[in-house]
C-alpha cells in the first residue's frame, strides 16, 4: 500500500493542529490520480468538504487523523521536567538514599510533527495495512528527516519532499484530510471557559490577521491568560502576559545552594516558562527551602550537584 502525510494548522496560534493520512493499493495510484484531489489550500471549503465525503465513502482508500489540541502543544512546548534517579549508598556504619532530579528540555514543534506523523504510520501498521511506501510533506530537513523514518521503520520505503502535497496525489488526500477535521474541529468548539461574551469571530487564526489580534485581546485573562483555544506556547502570547497578575509559585525554588544540575546557575521555574509576565515573589520566600513543593519538603529531599 501507499500512504501519504500531511499537516494543516501548523502556523496559527488558534486551535488543534491535525496530521492526516491517506492510504490505498500501488494498484489505485493510477485511479487515484483522476479523483481531483490537490493541496487543500488551493481549493474552496466547499470543495474540500465534498471530495472529503467521497473519499470517506471509497472502500479502496482508507485514511486516519492526529489531532493534536493548543492544550497538549502548549503543554509539550513549554514542558520543563525532571526524571528521578535513586541510589542507594550502603557502608558499614549506614545507609544513605541520594535522589537527583535531571532536568528535560521542552519539545520542539518539529518534534511533535515528527511524533505524529511516525505514530499514524504505525497505527496503520498495527492495523494491518501492508505499507511498502509513504510519502509526505516535509517538517525541517527533508533528507534528515527521511533518515529518522527509515530508521523507525526500516522496511518502508519513504519519500519526503516539500510541497509534497501538489506533487503526489495521495499526499493530496491527506492534505484534505487534515484540513477538513481542522475546520470542523473549530466551527464545533466548545469553550471550557465559562466566561461571558466569548465568541469565536477568530479569523484566520493566524498571528499577523487583524481580527485573530483583537480576538486575543478581547479574550485575555489577567490571570489565568487565554482559553484552552490558544497556543500559550506561540511567541505571540508571550507580549500579553508582561502586564498579567504577579503569582508566587509554590514549585518555584529560591535556595541557589540547591538549585539545579550541572553547570546550571539556577533551577528551572515554573515562572521561567515563557510567562515572563508572571513574577514570582522571591524577596518574600526564604532560602531556606520555604518556596520548594510540598512533596519535596515533607520528605526532606533537595537537589544535588555533585555525585560521589
């Protein structure tokens, strides 16, 4: 079988961003070529709708979707995280557990690209699809990025290529794909927020549209920010938190002999997160490990920078 990959909703600062799939038989390329699919941007939603409904309807093509929410990618791209490593020094005279908390590094956009575009190859794999070539548009270095899925995936031929979707016809189908649960999936949202006067006259999306600009405006929270209909992760965002509420961090560590690993000067905060807006208190936290979790200080454990 043949698949193709694509994105839609990469840029904007609004809403999901969604992968599509498209697969069929090498024996349907030929016919798929007739169907008039092409780059879900060229066409109209109309027409996008309509040939998204037929291809639905095809027995001889099957296809998948990735629906990534501004929530998760928010989540993803601001992430900072520790993994905990425990060992257990052992002498004659006693035993001492040390526990050393490393610090992760967020994931990047092309990163969660790369992520799920690997993970519909595999849910078609796990679902028995034979695939034996996939094609799809490019996200960063196109030959570095053909590498990485071969690796993952070594008996599948890939292709990758920019503007893959007006160039392979099956990367057209997915194009559509993606583009189509996009758009439905914001004409349906449903606000979490419970706020009055929200709207969703949205345009674009987009951070250089107007309407998308005043939109954000309009829908700021002095607090708690934006909807869960924003990417807090855009740089877009970042502008609007610098007059926002000042807020204490209970996680936030002040005590700089216990504040961080390696060569870093100091722990990684939560108000570090790109929300430069949000200051966190430290004149009134004593360095004594007052600021540190809860979870932390009750179980008396601190960080560490030099092993033994």
């Amino acid at each position: 079988c043949l698949m193709g990959i694509d994105e839609a909703g990469r840029g904007p600062v609004l809403g999901p961003m969604v992968y599509g799939c498209m697969y069929c038989a090498r024996s349907y390329h030929d016919t798929l070529a007739t169907l008039s699919f092409a780059d879900s941007k060229t066409l109209k939603e109309e027409q996008r709708e309509e040939l998204f409904e037929s291809l639905k309807m095809n027995s001889s093509i099957g296809w998948e979707v990735d629906v990534i929410c501004s929530k998760v990618l928010s989540a993803k791209m601001l992430k900072r995280y520790a993994s905990v490593h425990y060992e257990l020094q052992i002498s004659t005279f006693f035993s001492r557990l040390k526990v050393f908390l490393i610090f992760r590094t967020k994931i990047n956009l092309n990163e969660i690209s790369h992520n799920s575009a690997m993970g519909l190859v595999r849910k078609a794999i796990d679902s028995g699809v034979l695939l034996t070539e996939v094609y799809i548009d490019t996200v960063g270095d196109p030959e570095k990025y053909r590498v990485k899925l071969t690796e993952k995936f070594p008996g599948i031929k890939f292709v990758v290529a920019k503007k893959a979707d007006s160039l392979y016809p099956v990367v057209s189908g997915a194009s559509i794909v993606a583009k189509v649960t996009r758009d439905r999936a914001l004409r349906n949202w449903v606000f979490d927020e419970t706020a009055q006067n929200m709207h969703m006259n949205t345009g674009s999306g987009y951070p250089g549209d107007p309407n998308t600009i005043q939109w954000l405006k309009d829908h700021k929270h002095p607090v708690f920010g934006f909807p869960t209909l924003v990417r807090f992760s855009w740089g877009t965002c970042t502008a609007y938190f610098k007059n926002g509420v000042e807020v204490t961090w209970e996680s936030d560590e002040v005590d700089e002999d216990a504040a961080g690993y390696g060569s870093a000067k100091r722990q990684v905060t939560l108000s570090s997160l790109g929300f430069t807006g949000f200051k966190r208190k430290s004149e009134e936290i004593e360095s004594s490990g007052k600021g540190r979790c809860k979870f932390f200080q009750a179980r008396k454990l601190e960080l560490i920078r030099k092993f033994q």
